[in-house]
C-alpha cells in the first residue's frame, strides 16, 4: 500500500516532468547560446553605453543578419542529417544570379523569386544526389560543387556585376526589404522563416526522419525510412534558403555581385555550430542556430562599437565560437 | 491447407565470394510460432533480415499472403504486417521515445504534420501495456538514458504499434535479466494467442524449445532440420541434434535423415 502510494507520488512529482524544468532540458542548448549572446552583448554595453543604447546600430545589423538566417536554418537540418554542406555561397550567387537575370529582362520580380527559387532548389538536389548516389563524402563533394558552381558564375557572367535599379519601384522590394516603424522588414521575413523551419525540424514528419536519419541511419532504413530521399531533401532544402538568402542580397543594393554569397561561408557554419547544434548528426536547434548567427554577425559590429580596431574582429570570432563550443560540450551530454 | 503469411523460397544471398545463405526454404503460418535455430554464423539474422527487406536476396522468390512480391523492401514488408524486432534493436539512441517508437511510421495529419499529443498518449499507452520500462522515464525521455531491457521495450512496443500479422524477434533475449526475459516470453504467449505468429530467433535451446511449436535449424546457409514440437521428445534431443550439426562439418541435411 506504502509502497504503491510512494511510487504514485513519485511519478506525480518527477523532476523532469515539471513544465518548467522540461522547457530549460528540451531548449538547453538554444538557451545556452542565447547566454552566450546576452553576455556578450553586456560586455560590450558596459564598454560603451553611449554607442550600444542607439537604436541604428542594431537596424543594420538587422538588415544584414536576414541573408545568413535564411542559409542558418536549412543548414541545421543538413547536420543533422549527418551531413554538411559547404557548397550554399555558390548556390546563393548561383540563384541570385537567375533572379537578377530575369528582372534585369524586365520581367516582374516575383517571377525572379520564382525563378531563383526552382534554381537553388534544382542546384540542392544536384548537389544532393552527388553526395548520395555517389556515395562521396558530403566535406570534399560539397567543397568541389562550391569551386565549380562558382567558376561557372564567373564564365558565364564574365565576372560582371548586374546591376537591378528597376527593383526600387517594385511591390516585391517594398514587401520584403523596406522598413516599417524602424524594423527592416527583412528581419521580419527572416523570423517567420526560422519560425518555420523550426516547426518543420520538431513537429514535421521530415523533421522526424531527419533526426532519426542522423543519428542512426541503419535503423532508419530498417524501419523502412528511405534514407537517401531524406539525405538529398536536405541538401536541396539547403538550396532553397540558398536562394531566398541570394534574393534579399540583392534587394539591399539593387545590385548582383559575381561573388554574392561568398562572404557567408564561414559565418554561418560558424552560427550553426555556436548555436548548439553538435556536429555529429542526429540532434541540433534551429532556434539556437538563429541566436547564433544573431551572435556571429554581433561580433563585428560590436568590435568596432566599443572602439577597438578592425583587427580585433577575427580574434573575437576565434574567442565566441571556442567558448560557445565548450559551453555546449558541458551542457548537453552525447548518447551513443 | 491456410496460406502461408509468408513464404521464402529457395533464398540464396552471397556477399561477394562468400556465400551466406545457399537456397533456404522458410514459410510461417497464421497464429504459430517458429524457432529459428543456428550457430553463429550460420545465415539465422541474413534470412530475417532478407525477410525483413532489408537485405536483397541474390536470387529466389518472397510469397506474402499467396502474391509473389518483387522489390520486398524494409516499408513493404512493415506494410504487409510484418514487424521485426532487430538484434541491434533499431533505435536512435539520441531520440526520445516516442520519436523511436513511431520511426518510419509517423502520426501525421495533412501535409505531414505531426500529431504530437496523440502520438505521446499512444507511446504512453504501449510502455504500459509492454510494463518494461521503469516509471521514471516518460514518452519524451531519450532512449539512450535507458537500460538494455528498457530499450528491448521501446523495440517490442514499436513492433506491436500496429496489429501486425508477424513478429520477428531476432535473439529478443540476448543480455536480459532473468525477469526481463520472462517478460519477452509473456509478451510471446500473448501475441500466440491473438491468433498471430511470431519467428523466435535464439541461442538458448531451452529458451526456444519452450516457447516455439515448429524449428528450423539452419547451419552454413542451409535448413537443416525442420521439424514440428510433436516430433520432438524433449529439449535434450534438440540440442543433441544441434550439437551433432555442430561436430559433423559439411553435413547436408538428406545426410541427416
């Protein structure tokens, strides 16, 4: 009697079933890279409260920030996946490339979105099935598609920018990249985006797979799970966010540039990464990765606020990744 | 004579030069349960896993239900109702519970979205009906907090998700406790009579000679012996035959009989 009255209490009251601790375990690395953001950002407001408390300061990064989200997100499911992607500048460049085409052909821009949409997602699944049925390792295929797509950008376009002008006028600019109250409408474009893909990682079917694929992609099969499929979504996933990132880089000076989307490459590996999303497949955070790619493209800025020299900045990157790294290592375990 | 559920016919696999199964014959009927008996090595988790769909065979033919089948794949087979609890066990250890139990067949609504609530309730539902895994853990715990045992719960549980027509359990028994063993077999007794069927997969003779009504014994890749529990006088003669395969190398079974 004692004894069953004990074991109901028990399970009534288990720690982890409280709604509250349950939010911190479930979110924990998501949390721990939104401390890492946090402190930083305060250690750079005690250094200089005067720059730090202007509003225009974090417009900009506002405007800027947008691009790697829409990169961030999609990349978050590929390592999961157990995978990593190294090819998406090219594949932004490549997209943006298409959209810039079309508008500068005088057609509407949403028909460029359009357009650069089917590009980047037909670059992915390229890029994908490389990988896949090619049995390659995604590191060095990726690496590869990154050089080649973007010797082709250069062949095909001489090394020419496109300048866009017409797009100022257009509703499709005035929807996605003015302001409204001071925000940027990027950022809100942005937000609903990782919003999005969060849903899609935690509460899809094709998030489900994606978890399960990379952590344990034997037992996936053999529960029927059709692996590769699930592999080569992703990659073209990736190409998605690739070109909606390539179009809103373009909206912000109405100009393609042949190395559009280059400068992403390592920021926004390094947002999954400061994120919390562990490197070895299996689990991650979207959310974190979007706090962490909020945090990356801090840094910068921030350098340069509290009055340091531009050669401080790829000190602090190396500092803010090592750091959140071994952050991340002490506060989420590995099962094997 | 009842269709068989399934019928493998003359299954050969080779992997490169070696051949690991050389024309096996296996068949299971409605509401029986099969030992499936070898040595290590002898091709008992290639043919379940041929069975399964998760190896191709090199050659010979998979009848389910009377049809023979081409391109048997891992979703067909759990389509047609067959549920195989690995040796490995199958699960993401990095994955909650719940994730483990519905892989591959996912509670979703329109356009994929998942039904959380109900796939939770109806994780909640199986842990206590298998009464394997302790009550500190709930559906959203991570597998890989779990005992062994506990793990061959969240396999079992997933393998009676759906009424399946045939559950595989490739050495379910393997690194269990005494209690968690007996469990298995409790769950064995109940799915035999539900009027399903069930291959028993197992190293321990006594273990198989109890629960199973017809053994296979399968040695280098090919059946031999087959023969129903009415055949059999005890446990001591199985594995007085088992050990005779053993000692005489290159035995066929036309030798044996």
């Amino acid at each position: 009697m004692t004894e069953v009255s004990r074991t109901t209490a028990t399970m009534a009251l288990h720690p982890a079933e409280r709604p509250l601790r349950k939010f911190l375990f479930s979110n924990r690395a998501a949390l721990g890279s939104l401390a890492v953001f946090a402190v930083m950002l305060l250690v750079f407001f005690v250094a200089n409260p005067r720059v730090f408390s202007n509003w225009g300061l974090y417009a900009a990064v506002l405007t800027t920030l947008p691009v790697a989200l829409f990169m961030v997100a999609p990349l978050v499911f590929v390592v999961t996946s157990g995978e990593i992607d190294l090819s998406f500048p090219a594949m932004m460049g490549f997209a943006s490339l298409a959209f810039a085409y079309v508008v500068q052909a005088g057609f509407d821009p949403f028909l460029g979105i359009a357009a650069a949409l089917v590009v980047g997602s037909l670059l992915g699944f390229g890029v994908g099935a490389l990988v896949v049925y090619g049995g390659l390792s995604s590191l060095v295929a990726t690496l590869g598609m990154n050089f080649m797509l973007r010797g082709l950008i250069l062949i095909v376009t001489n090394s020419k920018s496109i300048a866009v002008p017409q797009l100022r006028d257009s509703l499709a600019f005035k929807i996605t990249s003015t302001q409204i109250w001071g925000i940027p409408l990027q950022i809100v474009w942005a937000i609903a985006f990782v919003v999005f893909c969060a849903l899609l990682y935690n509460r899809h079917r094709f998030g489900a797979q994606v978890h399960v694929v990379g952590d344990n992609p034997d037992s996936a099969n053999e529960m029927g799970i059709n692996v590769n499929l699930v592999r080569v979504k992703v990659f073209a996933f990736m190409g998605v966010g690739a070109a909606l990132a390539g179009v809103f880089s373009t909206m912000i000076n109405f100009t393609w540039w042949p190395t559009s989307g280059d400068g992403y490459l390592l920021p926004v590996i390094a947002s999954v990464f400061v994120g919390g999303t562990p490197p070895w497949g299996g689990i991650g955070t979207v959310v974190g990765a979007a706090v962490g790619a909020l945090t990356v493209s801090f840094i910068q800025t921030g350098v340069l606020g509290v009055g340091l020299s531009g050669f401080y900045v790829q000190f602090f990157y190396g500092l803010i990744i090592i750091l959140s790294l071994l952050g991340h290592r002490w506060n989420q375990a590995r099962y094997r | 004579m009842a269709q068989h559920i399934i019928e493998l016919k003359n299954i050969t696999k080779s992997f490169g030069t070696v051949y690991a199964l050389g024309g096996v014959n296996l068949h299971v009927d409605p509401g029986e349960v099969v030992g499936l008996l070898g040595d290590n090595g002898a091709g008992k988790s290639t043919l379940i896993k041929i069975l399964a769909g998760v190896i191709k065979p090199t050659s010979g033919e998979i009848v389910v239900n009377g049809e023979r089948v081409s391109n048997w794949s891992p979703a067909r087979s759990r389509a047609a109702g067959i549920e195989t609890v690995f040796q490995d066990r199958a699960l993401a250890v990095q994955q909650s519970i719940v994730r483990n139990i519905f892989m591959g067949r996912e509670l979703a609504g329109r356009f994929g979205w998942l039904n959380l609530r109900k796939q939770v309730s109806e994780a909640e539902r199986l842990m206590r009906e298998i009464g394997f895994t302790s009550k500190v853990f709930s559906p959203n715990s991570i597998v890989g907090q779990l005992s062994g045992g506990e793990r061959q719960g969240v396999a079992i549980a997933r393998a009676i998700l759906k009424q399946a027509n045939l559950i595989v359990l490739d050495e379910p028994t393997t690194a269990l406790s005494l209690t968690e063993t007996a469990k298995v077999f409790h769950f064995v007794r109940q799915v035999r009579a539900s009027g399903r069927s069930i291959v028993f997969i197992g190293h321990n003779i006594h273990h198989v000679y109890d629960i199973a009504e017809r053994f296979v014994v399968i040695d280098r890749g090919r059946v031999a012996m087959e023969k129903k529990k009415s055949d059999i006088a005890s446990a001591q003669e199985l594995i007085e035959y088992m050990e005779c395969v053993a000692r005489s190398q290159g035995v066929t079974a036309g030798e044996m009989e």
